[in-house]
C-alpha cells in the first residue's frame, strides 16, 4: 500500500503546485514541507512566513498528531485499542472523553453515517491492519454486530468514565481524526499569528488566509484515474474542502472493490459512488466538518433526502457509472477539467 500511497501523494502535491495561479511551487515566497502520518500524506504549504515560525507551526502540529495517535489509534498499542479488546474496559481520560462527545455530536448530526462505534466491522473487513487481509469477511459475524446496533450512544457515562454497555462497540475515529489535525492546525497558525497557509491531510484541505490577492486554488482528483484532475475549485480564507473516496485504501475480490470505508447502516465495504466531496465554509471545526461531511453522501443511496436531513447544500458525488451528481450551489464554485464525455453531469 505505502508506494501507491506515495505515488498518489506526489500528484497531489503537483496538482496544487499548478493551480497556484501565477506563481511557482521553487520561489522563495513559498515554504513547503511534508511528512507520511496516520498512513497518508501531510503537506503544509506556507506563502510569505518566516521558515523559523513555519517550522514551529508544523513541529507543534505534528506533536499533536503523535499524542493523538498513541491515544486513538484503533490497532497499535494505544488507549483506545486497550479499550476495544477489553469488554469491561473504561475510558478515563479527560482528552479522550472530550473527542468521543464531539464525535458523538457528529454521529447524530449525520444520522448515524459517520459512526464511530464501528470498529468491530472494520476490523472483520480486515482494515484493522498493515497489511489488508483481501478477502470478504464472515457475513453471519457482520450481521451479529449489525443487530447489536453500535453506537457512541452506548456509553455510559459513570463517576467521570465511560463504560461501554455493548461489547460488540469498539472505537475507531479513523473518519474524523484528520479534520481534527486540521482544526489543530489552524489553532495554531492563530496562536503564532501565521497569515497565509494551505494544509492538505489526505486529502482534506484547510485554507488559511490566501497567498497575494487571490485566493488558494486546488485540485480535486479523478476517482477512476488518481493521475488526473476531476475539477479545480477556489478556497476563500477560512474555508475547507474534504473527500471520501473508494480508491485510497481497498482490495479488489472478485471483480469488486471494496474500500476501508465501511457502511455503518448495512456493514458494507462496498458502495455505488467512487467518491463524495464536500466544501465547508469558514466556520468553527471547519476541519472536522470537511472530515465527516462527505461519509454520508459517500453512503447515501438518496441524495436528495441526505441533504435535506443534514441542511447542508455544498457537495457532489461520483458513482461508479461516471455519473457526478451535484448541488446548484457546489456547481456555482467547481470548474471541470475531465475529459469530454468521460462524466455526465447532473444535478440534485
């Protein structure tokens, strides 16, 4: 996994190394730097700041990212693993406590398709791991942990620890925790008064501030061809961009591609979108929002309704026929650059 993840990784960088409008990614007003964390790419683009304030921005963050994954990482010797593999197991730590609340809150918010509780599934479908097992798992052990309905609701909140009241739930914040660097990065980047700042976590994007008198422009990449730009679309100050797709983590078992992003609603590897992007306007966990926002339209088998149920109006999806439905709104912001006739565009 970790060559193509690397590959791919390259292209993002050179994407948004093109779209930075009449400027190159080698002048001197630019500072970039990028590191492999959480299996992925993540890559700080800095316009006009002192590399000594740059380098305490990233140094920062990337403690934070350790802390974070020594705490919730869902299979590497972490609390959180401790947790999962002990049924009369608590959680204790006020950080902890403090992250699963906010996930919850987006558990809710998303009707249950962002669902942190479903680590178990994971885990059967084989992601749970360095190496993926590519194989379907036992669909009877699937349907047990379906049945048992796992949710963050299901802990119980007693003398300041949480009990989990279902064994089946085990953990895995694997869906939020980039938006949550991003949302650690910004803080930053106030707190050392960082003006201008583009940051890409896989594929989640926070722009901060913009370089000269325009703003950041970034690509979005092709689901069926990672090589290749889908659409370009400009980031005002503040705001975020976030995408869940079907072709960073998978295996492919008899002609079926079955990604990491499991379907918390029937346990499912597999859906009949390649991808969902969504665009978050300037506001508070604008990271963690560009993070989970796109997980239910990824899922959704009713665009329309998902929409109307989570009040939310910037977004589009690709499906495996190269269909791209997409909202008035995300058409207003989106320039296309595939090639003709390869989509069929359509709206929501």
């Amino acid at each position: 996994m970790l060559p193509r993840q690397l590959f791919k990784a390259f292209f993002n960088l050179l994407f948004i190394c093109l779209l930075l409008l009449n400027s190159s990614c080698t002048k001197s007003n630019f500072y970039e730097k990028k590191f492999l964390i959480y299996g992925t790419i993540l890559e700080f683009k800095f316009f006009q700041t002192p590399k000594k304030i740059a380098d305490e921005a990233i140094s920062n963050v990337i403690a934070q990212l350790n802390e974070l994954n020594s705490i919730f990482h869902p299979w590497q010797n972490s609390l959180i693993e401790e947790f999962n593999n002990n049924p009369n197991a608590s959680i204790c730590d006020e950080q902890q406590i403090q992250m699963i609340k906010k996930a919850f809150h987006y558990e809710k918010l998303t009707h249950g398709y962002f669902n942190p509780a479903i680590g178990a599934l994971i885990k059967e479908w084989g992601f749970h791991a360095d190496e993926i097992t590519k194989k379907t798992p036992d669909y009877s052990l699937i349907e047990n942990i379906l049945n048992s309905r796992p949710s963050l609701n299901q802990l119980n909140l007693k003398k300041g620890c949480f009990e989990k009241i279902n064994h089946y739930l085990q953990i895995d914040l694997g869906g939020i925790i980039k938006g949550h660097a991003l949302d650690l990065a910004k803080a930053e980047y106030q707190k050392l008064n960082i003006k201008n700042v583009l940051t890409n976590f896989g594929g989640n994007i926070y722009a901060h501030g913009h370089p000269k008198n325009r703003f950041w422009e970034v690509a979005i990449q092709d689901p069926f061809d990672q090589t290749k730009i889908l659409a370009k679309l400009k980031l005002p100050p503040g705001s975020a961009i976030g995408t869940s797709g079907n072709y960073e983590k998978y295996f492919i078992n008899e002609g079926i591609r079955y990604s990491h992003l499991i379907n918390p609603k029937n346990g499912n590897a597999f859906s009949n979108h390649s991808s969902a992007t969504v665009f978050i306007s300037p506001q508070d966990e604008v990271g963690i929002k560009s993070d989970v926002f796109s997980k239910p339209f990824y899922f959704s088998d009713d665009l329309k309704k998902t929409q109307l149920d989570m009040n939310f109006d910037y977004f589009f999806v690709t499906d495996l026929n190269h269909n791209i439905y997409i909202t008035k709104s995300m058409l207003e912001k989106i320039e296309w650059l595939f090639e003709e006739g390869k989509y069929f565009v359509q709206g929501i």
